[in-house]
C-alpha cells in the first residue's frame, strides 16, 4: 500500500520501518506508536531524500529528545569548524542537529549535514532566504520564501521550522501590547520586518497550503515556529505569545488534514512557576502536538551561564510534558558557541532531558539510575564511568586527583560513607585512622 508520509501511513494501518525502529529504541509497542502517529502525538521526522538517517520519535511517551543547533554565519564562516562540531555532537548522541546557517556556502554545509548525519536534521529555510538569493530582505518575493523551503526539502532536511503564527492579526496583538524584548526570535523578527516594510501578509501563513503540498511531497515535518517568544522572563506568558499559540494550534489542524506531522515551538525565557502551565496550555491549544523548547530560560541575568538557566527549565518543561529540548550553550546571547560550548551545551541538555524522563516514567529511565547507584554502593569505578553521561569528565577528575586508597575519592578518603558502611555491614573494622588489618 502507498503512502505519503509516516502520519499518512499510520492513519491507513501501514508499519514504516521507520517506525519499528522508532518502537524498538522506545522498548513501545509498534501498534501504540503506530496510532500515536494517526493522531499526531508523535512525530517521526523522516525525509524521504535523507538516506543517512536514523529514525527517531518526538512526542507521547517517548524518552526526550534533545537538539543541537550549528550552522556558519558571516563572521564564523569556516565550514570545517562547523563539520567538526556535527562529528562531536553525533558522537555525544545528540538526536537532532538544526543547521541555521544565514550566510556563504549554505547549500554546500546543509547537503553535507544530510548527507553523514544519522541524526534527524532541522533548518529555519528564512536564515538562508537572504543569502540564497543575495537580495535584501524587503525585495524578496512570498513565491521566493517557499522556493527556498522546497530547496530545503529536497536537500533532505527532516523538519523546518516556519513562522506561520505571525501573521497580521498576531501582529496587531503585539502592537497592542507593548513588550520589554519586543520580537526576539530571528526567523519571526525578519518576517515581521518583511510584513511591515511591504505592508502584506506573511507569506507562510497566506500561502500555507503550498507549504504544505512541499512538506506532504517530501515528508517533511513542520516544526511551528514561535516567534513570539518570550525574549525575558517579564514578557512570558502574554498576550502575543498566546495569541500566536491559538493561531500555531489550528494551523496543526489543517496541518493534519494533509496528513503533515507537525511539531509546535515554545519558550524562550520564562520564570520557573509559569512552565508547567505553559506546557499545559501547548497540549491543550495544540491538540496535543509534540512541544518542542528552547530552554526555557529561567534568569535573564546569567550570561556565561545560560546552559545551566536552560538545564533548569527544560527539566522543568520535560517532566511537565515538553517532548523535545533545544540545547543552550554557554555563550547564549554573546557570540556563536566553539567546540567545548557546545559540549556544555549538549551534556546540560541530556541532564534536563533525562531527569524530565524519570519524572514522567519512560520505560527505562530510572534503570539507567539504579545501576550508577548500585555501581556507586560497590565503589565499581570503571562501572561509574562506562555509566556517565558524560564518561571522559568523569575519567579526568578522578584522575587528576587520585585518593591514597583506590575504594575512596580525595573528597572523603577514609572517611567515605560507602567504603565504611560496607565494611561495617559485613561485620568488619573500618580503620580510619589506622592501616587496614
């Protein structure tokens, strides 16, 4: 039987391969998956043209995912570096890789991405709109912006992020209600610059249908930018990114009806008593749609930090409900990240991705847990380190301080809580002070 994309094959009956490699890595039955996808609550991004993949799940019942973004830009233009930093992100298991590259040899960076990456990939096709065709942003044309998504699709991205929810009306709200960061995400910033200066629509949401014939061709998931994020803590949760929600929710209906999968964008920065809310009005608003965060930032006042304000938010997020977690690195709001910034970023990202998992009881979380405990309790410490999240940090600080015996740390020496109560429990002296019989 035929079929168009991995929804349009759930909802006639259809196992994808994908999807039973999906169901395997989630240790899920293949006809829960199966209907999950039916009925959107899980997405598989899956490009027909990216022969390299290997296919993961967002959404329902899923272990977290986690994003890394790259991409070179007209002050770090060097492709190589670029390349180096998708070879460390794969290796550190990142599922997801977006290339948000907005000048210079794009087409050549994106098609190498595809091309070596088993990791599903993600554009924003309205970074490259302006280099594609070297036109100001104001000249070019709404049939312009959809060939460059089309271009996208072919090079076998897996999922776009689309600013569709900004449009007109959304755009009226926001005057209407005055911000302290105003629009701070990039692709809806240029989109609402294009609206205003050519006094039109956005031409992703007037001419949505065409998007999603190219997104229905190519399999191609839509991942529905927020452009209204909140860029501070003070604007979360207002009028504008609410607003845009309702419009992002029944663009996933129509979304759906052409048997498109879709994800859904959010926050941004937003102090820690509003996220689990904003998770709850994202499923109810979106129908469920997997929710897919950047952070959220809990403190706009840690620059140099903002790997560990996002790691807090988007534990908080994951255990509420946030499927898909976009990385923060180190150098958020200063420059773009180097090779260790994304390292950072990456391991603070599965921190908060995993501790959501454990808080919502995705089958073999807390394993992962009870061995590095148990393996604790032993003082096993090879054990720990294959264990690790990240296993060569842990290898280098015990090694750069080794204890003067090897069933303890340089922390507590003797002293050590597991090496004294083991000995204690099998009826033996615990010597602190003395050499051990």
């Amino acid at each position: 039987m035929n079929y168009t994309t991995q929804m349009d094959a759930a909802r006639k009956g259809i196992i994808t391969k994908e999807m039973e490699v999906v169901a395997q890595k989630e240790q899920m039955d293949v006809e829960k998956l199966r209907d999950l996808i039916a009925n959107g609550k899980v997405v598989i991004p899956a490009n027909k043209n990216h022969k390299s993949l290997d296919p993961e799940g967002i959404g329902e019942g899923l272990r977290t995912k986690i994003n890394v973004n790259l991409g070179i830009s007209k002050d770090c233009p060097n492709i190589d570096a670029e390349m180096e930093k998708v070879q460390t992100a794969l290796d550190m298991k990142a599922e997801a890789i977006m290339d948000l590259s907005s000048f210079g040899k794009t087409e050549e960076f994106r098609q190498r991405l595809v091309e070596m990456s088993p990791a599903m990939i993600g554009t924003v096709p309205m970074y490259d709109a302006v280099g594609f065709y070297d036109k100001e942003l104001q000249d070019i044309t709404a049939e312009e912006f959809l060939d460059v998504v089309e271009k996208h699709a072919k090079d076998g991205v897996d999922f776009v992020t689309i600013h569709a929810g900004i449009n007109r009306a959304t755009a009226d709200v926001f005057k209407r209600n005055k911000r302290l960061t105003n629009i701070v995400s990039r692709g809806g910033s240029l989109l609402y610059a294009w609206m205003e200066l050519n006094n039109q629509e956005n031409p992703f949401y007037e001419y949505y249908d065409k998007l999603l014939e190219i997104c229905e061709a190519y399999d191609l998931t839509l991942s529905l930018g927020d452009a209204c994020r909140p860029g501070s803590i003070n604007d979360a949760t207002d009028a504008s990114q609410i607003n845009e929600l309702i419009v992002l929710g029944e663009l996933t209906l129509r979304a759906w009806e052409r048997n498109v999968q879709v994800m859904i964008e959010g926050p941004g920065h937003m102090a820690i008593n509003e996220i689990a809310a904003n998770m709850l009005i994202e499923k109810k608003l979106c129908h469920g749609a997997p929710f897919y965060v950047l952070g959220p930032i809990v403190t706009d006042v840690a620059p140099g930090y903002d790997h560990i304000t996002s790691a807090i938010g988007g534990a908080i997020a994951a255990s509420n409900g946030a499927d898909f977690l976009c990385y923060v690195t180190p150098a958020e709001h200063l420059r773009l990240p180097n090779l260790e910034d994304m390292k950072e970023g990456i391991i603070a990202s599965r921190i908060a991705a995993h501790a959501g998992d454990i808080a919502k009881g995705i089958k073999g979380a807390k394993e992962w847990d009870y061995q590095m405990s148990q393996a604790r309790q032993q003082l096993n410490w090879e054990r720990m380190f294959e264990l690790a999240i990240d296993p060569e940090k842990a290898r280098r600080y015990r090694k750069e301080s080794m204890p003067e015996h090897e069933d303890s740390c340089t922390m507590c020496g003797k002293m050590c809580s597991m090496r004294n109560m083991n000995k204690v429990m099998a009826g033996k002296n615990i010597n602190i002070l003395r050499e051990d019989d």
